[in-house]
C-alpha cells in the first residue's frame, strides 16, 4: 500500500509539472517579449554608462630590522641601552596593512591634501564631489549648498567625508595580495576620472608611508629629540664656562698663590666635567641616529599608475545578455508564482 501510495505522489508531481510546462509554453510570447525588452535595456545601460579606469599601485613593505650589518656597532649601542635590532610592531604587520589602506583615517588623510587634476589644483576631496556630480546636486539644496572643505571643519563636512569614505572603500577601493607566496600587495582604485585614479592611490600610499614610519620610529624619534636637546643645552653651557674660564685665567696671569687661582681651577673643572657630559651625549646621539636608521621601514613601490590608463568599458553583448537572461528568469518565475496562486485559490 506504501508503494501504491508512492505511485500516486510521484504521478500527481508529474502532471503538476507537465501542467506547469504546458501553463508556461503558452506565455511564450509574453515570456520572450519581457526578455527581448530587458535585453535592449541591458546593451542601452552598456552604451549610456561612463568609461572608468583603475590605477593599480604595487608595493611591498621591508620591515626586517637586522642588527648583524651593523657589526661592532650594534654591540655598543646595547651598552648604552640603544635596542639597534629590536624586534618589530605588530600593529602595522603585512596583513594589517591591507585593512589599515581602508581605514577612515588614512582615507579621509588623504582626500584632504592637493593635487593637479585636469589642470586644477584643489583638495582631492572637491575633485571627487566635482566629478561625482555631486556639488550639482548641493545647489539644489539649502543645507549643503556653498559647503566647501576649505573652509573650517563642522558636522556637515564631517558627515560628508564619512559617506564618501565609505562609497570608496565599498565600490571603488581594492587592497589585496598579488599571491600567497609573495608579500607584495596591490592597490587599485577604479574612477571615471584617469587622473583622479592616479593622483589618489599615489596620494594615499603615501599617507600611509607616512603613519607608518611615524609609528614605527616613535619611540627612537622621541629618544633622538631628547639627547639632540640635551646636546644643545649642554654645548651652551660649555660655551659660557670657557668664556669664563679664559677670562678669569687672564686676570690671574700674576697671582702666584693657589687662593687666588681658586677660581680659576673651580671653572676649569666645570669646563672638563661639561666637555666630558657633551662628548657622551654626542657618542648616544650618533647611535640613536642608526637606532632610527635602522627601524625606520621603507614601503618600496615596484609599479605605478602611468597615464593614459586602460579604459575599462562594459561590454554591449554581455549586457545585452545579462539582460535577457534576468527578464527571462523574472518573468518565468512571475508567472510561476501566478498560477500557484490560482491553484491554491481553485483547491480552496
């Protein structure tokens, strides 16, 4: 009986599909028509749409810092507590750096400096707003029309930036590995403008060459200012004490006993014990330089954008074809849905 039962299913399955079949053959017209239209729309939005173009920028990131070039050097910095081949942050590690390339801060960085576009010079921020068409669109608008980034910064340019970063990072910004067994790392961003796409991809890596230099050598800048300053402060006062000193030595030229030459034997010590402190920070602050030297990493670019750049244009047939396909799956699954509903409404 469960077998007959089975039967009976399979062949009910059957005929509802064969139904279905026969339901949608007779809507072949319309069908086709529907597909035939989405079709047309399709090679028209292939023809209307703009040409863009990508930069692609790549680059990789030497961060290796290795002590044993430095020799005897390096031995000699560890004496004085200089750390010449210390180990490396992570914060800005290889993987890091493909989000970091993303981020709002190095982003709107770097739509905030100038650069020559079509033979204007302004903030990379207004030839995007420019060129997006959307300053045409503030004119219509009370609440955005005159805002200009020159200007000083309020909530509205706050906001603004925020959306065009986010627009940019979502449709038009590519960070990515060239491979896995390499560590070199493509950027790429894709505008209607060739020249926008160039200046900006060269404009934001070296943003963030330069956050990325900054963090690394933080702490070696701040040690290399400090003996620098101390150095100054230092020399001046050695100045002063053998200013001092050759004067107080040539009033005493005729004292012969040692009292009266007390002076002079008190600042010619001064003068030894400065010079000595001044020679010290001097041996520390050359090797506070290779410390720095030697920590500060270098993002070697191997390829950049070069003018003109290939224009990537959306191929008629292929829309055309995707057109015809979506106005065939829409319509096949319209009319599916319509004659399920009459069937439900009929059995009910």
């Amino acid at each position: 009986m469960e077998h007959y039962n089975d039967e009976i299913q399979l062949k009910d399955i059957l005929i509802k599909l064969s139904d279905y079949k026969a339901y949608l053959w007779s809507q072949k017209v319309t069908i086709f028509a529907f597909s035939f239209f989405l079709f047309v729309l399709g090679i028209i939005f292939a023809i209307q749409s703009r040409p863009e173009y990508t930069a692609q920028l790549t680059f990789v990131v030497e961060d290796e810092q290795n002590s044993s070039s430095l020799g005897a050097m390096s031995g000699i910095a560890n004496q004085f507590g200089f750390d010449i081949g210390g180990g490396k942050s992570s914060t800005f590690s290889q993987n890091n750096i493909l989000e970091l390339l993303k981020s709002r801060g190095v982003v709107e960085a770097s739509l905030l400096q100038e650069a020559k576009v079509m033979g204007q010079s302004d903030l990379l921020i207004e030839h995007y707003l420019t060129l997006n068409e959307i300053k045409e669109l503030w004119a219509k608008n009370q609440d955005f029309k005159g805002v200009s980034f020159h200007d000083k910064k309020t909530y509205i340019h706050d906001s603004i930036i925020g959306l065009v970063w986010h627009d940019i990072v979502e449709n038009s910004l590519l960070v990515e590995m060239q491979s896995t067994d390499a560590n070199i790392i493509n950027l790429s961003y894709t505008s209607g403008n060739e020249e926008f796409a160039k200046q900006f991809v060269e404009v934001l890596i070296n943003e963030m060459s330069k956050m990325y230099v900054g963090h690394q050598t933080a702490q070696a800048s701040n040690t290399l200012n400090f003996l620098q300053n101390r150095a100054d402060s230092v020399f001046g006062e050695l100045e002063l004490a053998e200013e001092e000193f050759a004067r107080v030595k040539d009033i005493n030229q005729r004292i012969v006993k040692a009292s009266g030459r007390l002076k002079e034997l008190q600042l010619m010590r001064r003068v030894e014990v400065l010079n000595t402190i001044y020679l010290e920070i001097l041996k520390n602050l050359e090797l506070s330089k290779i410390t720095l030297l030697n920590q500060t990493p270098i993002i070697n670019i191997i390829d950049k954008p070069i003018l003109p750049l290939e224009e990537n244009i959306k191929s008629k047939s292929l829309g055309g074809i995707l057109g015809g396909i979506l106005g065939g799956f829409l319509s096949v699954f319209y009319f599916i849905l319509s004659k399920l509903f009459k069937d439900v409404l009929a059995e009910s």
